[in-house]
C-alpha cells in the first residue's frame, strides 16, 4: 500500500511527543510496554481490498500514522513523509476465530517495540476465514497517538467501513509542535513552569520516604498490578458523587490519594494525573501524542472522606490547566527545585482514569442500606494482572470501564509495598467508599490499620521524613569526613540543621551542599540540610548559610 503526494518535513517533537519519548527511551529494550492493541470486528460483507482502502485513507488524513522519530544533537525530531508505504498484514485463519484469539495475535504483534527512526507507529493486519476478513487488528505505539487519539482512529475505521463520509483534519503534530515554540502556545508552557515550581517547594517530596520492606531490587517481577473487581465501591462511588455533586472520577481519585497519604503518614497528597490536553476544538481531531503529567495537590490533614471529596475538584482543575510543558524545561525545573530543597523528587503516585463513562450503566439494585453494601463488598475480588522488572511509578491507580462493577487497578513497586500491602491497599480504596456512603470516615483512617514501617531515628523536617542517621553519613561524606552533628530546629517550617567540624574544614557552603544534594540524588531516605555551621576542633566557626545559590 502506498502513498504520495503529501505533506512532509520535519519540527521538534511537540511538548506531549517528548514527553512519552523520555519515557519510550528509558524503558529502551522494554518500550513495548507502550504498544497499544486493539481488536476490531468487521463488518459484514467486507472484502480485504476495502479494509486496506480504509486503512490507507487513515494514513493519508493522520501525518503520525507516517511519522518517525530520531534523536539529534538539538534534540528528538518527528518527520512526516509526503510518500511512502505500510503494510497490511493477512492472517489466513481454517476456521472462525473468537475475539479473544484475535486480541491473543494483536498482542503478539505489540510484544515487539517499534524502531521509531525508521518504522512508522502502527501496524496493521487482517485476519480472514475463506479470504472473507472478520477482523482487522491494530498495534498502535504511544509514540504514534495517545489514548484520545486512538479512539479517533477505531471511529473512522469504523465510518469508512460502513461507507461513511469523514470530515478533513487540518490540524496535525507538527502544527502544534511549531504553536508551542512561540507566542500564546509559548506562554501557557512557562505558565505551567511556574505552577510547578511554586508547589515543589512546599510539598511532600515523596510517599516512599520510609523504610524499604519488600522485595530484591533486581527481581523480575518486581512492579506488580492488581484489579480490584467491587460492585460495591461501583455502588459507593456513584452514591457519594450524587451527594457531593460531582464525578464519580473525582470521588476515586480523592480515595487513591487519601489512601497513598495516610498509608505514608502525610498531611497532603501529591500525585501525577495523566493530562489529555485536547481542550481546544483544533485538537480534538487530531491524531497524536498529547498527554503530559498533571501535578495534583490534596490537603488531607483534617476532616472526612467526604470532606476531601468535595475539596478536590479545585486543586484537579488547577493539575490539568498547568498539565503542559516542555518537558527538558520541566527537568530544569526539577533540578532547580532540588538544589533549593536539598532533597531528591520522587513523584512517583499517579492516578488516571481511562472511562469514557463516568457513571455506570448496569449497577446492581440495592436497598440503598450499609447492609446490603456490605453484601455486594462479600463479592469483591482482586486479581493479578502482570508483573514488570522495571516501571517509572511506585504506586499508580487506573479505573477503567466496565458497566456493572468497579475496576480499579493498583500497579506498585514491591520494594516499597509488598504484594500483600498491594491488595490490602486497594482494599481499603474500597472500604473507604463503602463506609462513607453510611457514616463519616476521617481522611487520617483512609488507610485502615496499613501504615508505612519507620524504624527509631527518622524524623520530620520540611514536609520529608528522612532518616537522620543516614543523612549525617552522607553529610560526613560530602564533607570530606567532618564530624557532624545533626539537629532538627521547629518553626514553619522546621528546619534541619548541620554542624560541621573538621581539621581541615570545607568553607564554600555553596559547593558542600551541591555535594549533599548530589549525594541525595533520588533517595527518599536523606535530605540536604538547610542550615549549615562549620566549626574547627576548637570550636571557632568559620561559615554558616544556607549554602543555597
């Protein structure tokens, strides 16, 4: 199949482009992870000329179905070519062929990554009885198009097979690319810096600044999913989000985060959501690459379950309307923020919901009474789903649709929350809802009787637990060996405060804490100090500051 005659050339990746490009590259040999399949059935009476013909009238309209990707010495680049080929693929199958072996062969084709240099994102097949086609399968990478854009896709597949007429799309990745270079589009980019920035530095760092208590680092299986399967929290969901006025989205993201924070001992919740960016009209046919990381905020210190529910709709407005960047400035911004606060950022929770309902559409009928709730939670199960060596996330809650239950899905780092904490953890999601449906729950209950293990001798400074000791080794190490004493100063906030003391003391307080903070890293044990004093054995001080730029 072949095309020509088209637009082409080439621009820097847009803003949502990179984003999963970072994200692709350090997954590198594993990037398959973010290969998208699809299944969908034919129509009847459908011949294989006119599913390829539909297809390449796809290739035509979407520049990213005939897009690769490639790093330069300026950055990563999309080109889009004017003329080329794909291929469909038929898979002559002896008998009918049920959906669930049709998704069984669109899996296979995603289990191998995409060569985005060369390879354009999608790849297409069919699978015929007696050279009839009834499915046309689609691999899709994320690289090519996020999940909005995937949907676009399978509705016009679906139109031209049906011999609908489909209107022009006029607005591509390379459009938006060159929009977010300059002006307006510019604009909203540093807005969004600067969102991000001002909420770094008063917030949490981590919900992981606590003591490792799972498994090996190296195991293979060491990010796990499970799904929650709960009619009931379904049922609790739809109740609460009636009572407070609003999404049911709202209600399970205020439960992922009430239970991430109090199961880490933290007054607030920080999260990444996962940001569409398609609220313009030009944007909401366009096949591409637009979502970016969120960054929400929930103050949970007081109050009720249902107390947060109704807070959060604000502070998700405010993730989503600074949900877009570019993302090398974005890391700037990260290391700038960890120079200023001497701690390593782990924003590593994450929530999405992948819906496209909002309520459910077959909930089971109840009386409406605790008990009865508690009847329908008997039924809930938690199945496995997967396992992976590597993820980007230690905790990262996804719902996705089904008309009649709950499906709430908890991937997490085992090192930090072993297995049996996973489902305990989604467990209490449920539990949260249900029993706040017929009473009030504290937010600080959220998560049960599960709390993260601190041996003696980590503290509180600064919105980080760290633990104190090892903080003073890596203090002592940055300085060359000094005897340090470490202390813990209240005021708003408290401040942790080191005193150095040496022969041959280091006086440049500014190089000692960018070898504090470096030493730091990514660690959620350690933080820098914010205050240091440097003594010679005599105990005459030499320096004293912050050590800050």
């Amino acid at each position: 199949m072949r095309f020509a005659g088209l637009r082409s050339g080439s621009a820097p990746l847009s803003w949502g482009q990179h984003a999963i490009w970072k994200s692709i590259k350090w997954l590198g040999e594993e990037a398959h992870y973010f290969n998208i399949p699809r299944t969908l059935a034919l129509p009847a009476g459908c011949s294989t000329d006119e599913v390829v013909a539909a297809v390449r009238q796809l290739i035509l309209r979407h520049e990213a179905l005939r897009s690769t990707f490639t790093e330069t010495p300026a950055g990563p680049v999309q080109t889009v070519a004017g003329a080329g080929g794909a291929e469909v693929a038929v898979f002559a199958a002896e008998g009918p062929v049920p959906r669930e072996e049709a998704a069984e062969l669109a899996q296979r084709l995603a289990d191998v990554s995409f060569d985005h240099a060369v390879e354009f994102g999608m790849r297409y097949a069919v699978v015929t009885v007696d050279e009839v086609p009834s499915w046309v399968l689609l691999v899709v990478s994320h690289q090519c198009t996020d999940f909005f854009g995937i949907r676009i896709l399978e509705a016009e597949l679906q139109t031209l097979l049906t011999g609908g007429a489909l209107d022009p799309v006029d607005w591509h990745p390379l459009d938006q690319a060159r929009f977010q270079q300059e002006g307006d589009g510019a604009a909203r980019g540093r807005a969004s810096l600067d969102f991000w920035r001002r909420t770094l530095t008063r917030v949490p760092r981590s919900h992981f600044d606590f003591a490792q208590a799972g498994s090996d680092p190296d195991d293979p299986e060491r990010f796990v999913r499970l799904r929650l399967d709960s009619p009931a929290g379904a049922v609790a969901a739809d109740t609460l989000a009636t009572r407070c006025q609003v999404s049911t989205s709202t209600v399970l993201l205020t439960a992922a985060a009430a239970v991430i924070a109090a199961y880490s001992g933290h007054d607030t919740a920080v999260l990444q959501l996962i940001a569409g960016n398609r609220n313009e009209p030009r944007l909401r046919d366009m096949v591409g690459a637009q979502t970016e990381n969120a960054l929400f905020v929930l103050k949970l210190a007081d109050g009720t379950f249902e107390d947060a529910v109704r807070r959060c709709f604000l502070p998700g407005m405010s993730a989503y309307r600074f949900g877009e960047y570019h993302p090398p400035s974005m890391d700037a911004v990260h290391a700038e923020v960890r120079l200023h606060r001497g701690v390593g950022l782990d924003l590593s929770s994450f929530f999405n919901d992948v819906r496209m309902n909002d309520r459910w559409e077959s909930l089971p009928q109840t009386d409406g009474s605790a008990a009865h709730l508690a009847e329908l939670a008997d039924r809930s199960t938690v199945s496995f789903i997967g396992a992976w060596p590597r993820q980007d996330a230690k905790y990262f809650v996804h719902v996705q649709y089904m008309p009649d239950t709950l499906h709430l899905f908890l991937m997490a780092d085992t090192v930090y929350l072993p297995r049996p904490v996973v489902e305990r953890l989604l467990k209490a999601m449920e539990a949260l809802l249900v029993r706040s449906v017929h009473g009030e729950v504290k937010v600080r209950e959220a998560a049960g009787a599960e709390r993260a293990h601190r041996p003696d001798g980590w503290v509180y400074a600064d919105a980080c637990w760290f633990d104190l000791a090892e903080t003073g080794r890596l203090v002592s190490a940055a300085a060359d060996g000094a005897e340090v004493r470490l202390s813990v100063v209240p005021g708003g906030p408290d401040r942790l405060v080191a005193e150095l003391t040496a022969a041959e003391p280091a006086t440049d307080l500014q190089a000692l804490h960018r070898a504090v903070v470096a030493l730091v890293a990514e660690r959620t044990d350690a933080i820098a100090p914010h205050h240091y004093r440097v003594f010679t054995p005599s105990g005459e001080l030499l320096a004293e500051g912050t050590g800050r730029p």
